[in-house]
C-alpha cells in the first residue's frame, strides 16, 4: 500500500478591482478591500480545487 503525502492546496486568487461610490468608502475601511482578496485557510480535503481563478493542487 503506498501512502501519498499530505497534499498541499495553492490558491492564485484572480485580480479583483472593487470600485465603491465615494460615500461608502468612509463607510468600509481597508478592511473591506483586504477581506475580498483574502483566500480561506485549507486544511483537509479539495474543496479548494473548485476555486476560479486558476487554483493549483500538488500532492497525492
């Protein structure tokens, strides 16, 4: 029986440009920017895989 290593998931999210009206940028800090770029944290199984924008999965 031969084991794979723990596989390890590669995320590349796309280029986002998230343009807001003016009023609403005193509204919703950085934090709102940051928040959309971010990519979840994975720890068992592919369910990263099903991302769009490109996601790379290495392992066995």
């Amino acid at each position: 029986v031969r084991q794979c290593p723990d596989s390890r998931v590669v995320i590349y999210p796309p280029p986002v440009v998230v343009t807001f009206p003016g009023p609403i940028l005193s509204t919703f800090p950085q934090q709102s920017v940051v928040g959309s770029a971010g990519a979840p944290e994975v720890g068992a199984g592919f369910n990263a895989a099903r991302t769009p924008g490109g996601s790379h999965v290495y392992g066995g």
